[in-house]
C-alpha cells in the first residue's frame, strides 16, 4: 500500500497532539524551556539538512527567487487566514489560542525536510514505509510538546502532512518514468539544502531571537527544482 507511511506518520502526529491538549495546564516557565530546547533542536536539525547541500548559488538563488514570489502573493499572510479560517471551524471565536502559528509552525516542521521528502519517495518508489514510519514517531513526540504550547493549532497540521507526503509518494510510483537517477538524487540534495535552511528559521522564530516571514520564502521549495534544471544543463 503506496500511502501505509504516510497514514501511520498521520496516525501518530495525531496521537501526540491528543495527548498534548491533555497537558496544556503545565506552568508557563516549563513550556517556555520546552520550547527552548525544541527550538535549538530544530535549528540543529535544519543545519544538518542545510549542511548536504552540494551547490550554494543554487540555494541562494531559489530563497531569492522564493522570497519574491511569496511576499509579492503575500503567501504569508494567505496562510495566516487560511489557518484562522480552519480553527474558527473548530474553536470558538473568543479563544486566545494561536491557530494560525500553531498550524503554520507544525506544517512547516513536519511537512519541509529530508525525511518527509525521501520519506515519502521510497514509500512510491520501492514500497519502503521505514523512513516515514520513523518520522513518525519524531513527530508525534514533537507534536506533544507543540499542542501544549502552541495549542490546537498543531493538530490541522494533519491535513497537509496526508496531502503532501500522500502526493509526493503517489508521484513518486511514476517519477522514474519522467526523470533520470541521477537528476533526481541531486535535486533531493538542493531540496534538502533549501529546506534546511527554513527549518533553522522556524528554531530562530520558536526561539524569539528574530522573526522571519518563513510562509513567504516557502516558493523556494518549488523554485530550487527550476533552478537545478536550468543548472543540470550547464
């Protein structure tokens, strides 16, 4: 079954936000040191991502081109209203919780990185669940710690990670037929590279040290496959 992982990574981001909203009356001090540690965890995570890159013009140039994209669309702000819209569907409107920074903090942190991508190609590719089923398991541990903070937000970010991973892994069961190996491999490589570098700037957010419009440089997930091509070529 194509989509076994991703449904078992799902399965599991869900668990650990229903046990989450269980814990929600921790005191403040101890959920903001949780948030510190997982912060710094995610900047580590990102860097390591960032670190695989083999080309960084190729990098820098799809966060160039991603970021003009994004803030000429105002995609952030499209995501902010778009998680407001969802959680007024789940939560009444005189709630102090965060939606849309929950909803939007989970989907990046689950959905960008190399594990959810080569993840969710080796469940299209080869039928292998291993990576996402272990992904899932992160997952669900990071969600318990997200929904205690960041509230229900967290557990929208469901939806996404089911469509995302779900598609890229039904794509994935024909994407040999439309590109080389070896073009596939590299561009994982820059895709990781790219990503990385939005998950340290989701850590450098979760820790307050500055705040960076992540939703608006999302586009160079898709410019740095525009990017790698025209590079392939040369």
């Amino acid at each position: 079954m194509v989509l076994f992982g991703t449904l078992v990574n799902g399965a599991l981001i869900l668990i650990g936000c229903i046990l989450g909203l269980f814990f929600t009356k921790i005191p403040e001090r101890y959920k903001e040191t949780v948030m510190h540690g997982i912060g710094l965890a995610v900047v580590l995570i990102g860097l390591q991502m960032a670190f695989a890159g083999d080309q960084i013009i190729i990098v820098l140039l799809s966060l160039l081109s991603g970021a003009i994209i994004g803030e000429f669309i105002h995609l952030e702000e499209g995501l902010n209203r778009l998680g407001f819209w969802i959680g007024s569907k789940f939560t009444n409107k005189d709630s102090d919780t965060s939606i849309a920074q929950g909803f939007i903090t989970a989907t990046l942190i689950f959905c960008i990185g190399a594990m959810a991508i080569i993840g969710a190609l080796d469940s299209g590719i080869r039928g292998d669940h291993g990576i996402l089923i272990t992904k899932g398991v992160i997952d669900g541990f990071t969600a318990l710690v997200l929904t205690t903070t960041l509230g229900f937000g967290v557990i929208l970010s469901v939806i996404p990670v089911l469509f995302y991973q779900g598609a890229l892994a039904l794509v994935a069961t024909q994407i040999e037929r439309w590109l080389p190996e070896e073009f596939l491999n590299g561009l994982i490589v820059e895709v990781t590279a790219v990503g990385g570098l939005l998950i340290v700037a989701i850590g450098l957010n979760l820790l307050k040290i500055t705040k960076i419009r992540i939703g608006n440089l999302l586009p160079a997930i898709l410019t740095v496959g525009v990017i790698y091509y025209i590079y392939s070529l040369f």
